[in-house]
C-alpha cells in the first residue's frame, strides 16, 4: 500500500521511501529519491521508482568498505536484500 503526502512523499509499507522532488539543479524537472528507512543518509535518484531503487542499490553497495562493526554490517546486509527484492 502507497500513499502520497501533499509534499509529494510516497511512503510504502514496505522498508523502501520514494520521494518525487523537483531537482534543485533543473527547476521543473521531478526525480525521485529513495531511501532505506534503517539508512536514511544514502539514498538513490532516478526517473523512475526502478531507476532510484538500482542507484540506491549501488550506493549501500559503495558503504560496504565503510561499516565498522558487525552489527552494522549485518543491517547493511538486511537493506541490501530487500531493495534487491524490491527490484525483482
């Protein structure tokens, strides 16, 4: 189940958020975000859900090198799979 606020956030209830924005570098121009709620701070663009879900994708797998802990890294692993589920 989807839902849209009136500020054009797309929540799931599922792990994954999209977010259609207006790019700040092309005024008029929309892209969506996503984020893992358990990783806020990286997230992926795209013109469509799929293409922000592949981004998003390739930047948790870019923070691979940089957990330190067990713990985090097991997290890392868990928001790796569902968006891989996501996209299949």
């Amino acid at each position: 189940m989807s839902t849209m606020t009136e500020n054009g956030i797309v929540t799931r209830s599922g792990p994954l958020v999209f977010v259609d924005a207006e790019s700040s570098e092309c005024p008029g121009v929309h892209e969506i975000c996503v984020h893992h709620r358990d990783w806020p701070e990286v997230y992926g663009e795209g013109e469509t859900t799929r293409e922000a879900a592949k981004d998003l994708l390739r930047h948790l797998f870019s923070q691979w090198d940089c957990v330190a802990s067990n713990w985090r890294r097991q997290n890392l692993e868990q928001v790796i799979a569902e968006t891989q589920d996501f996209l299949d």
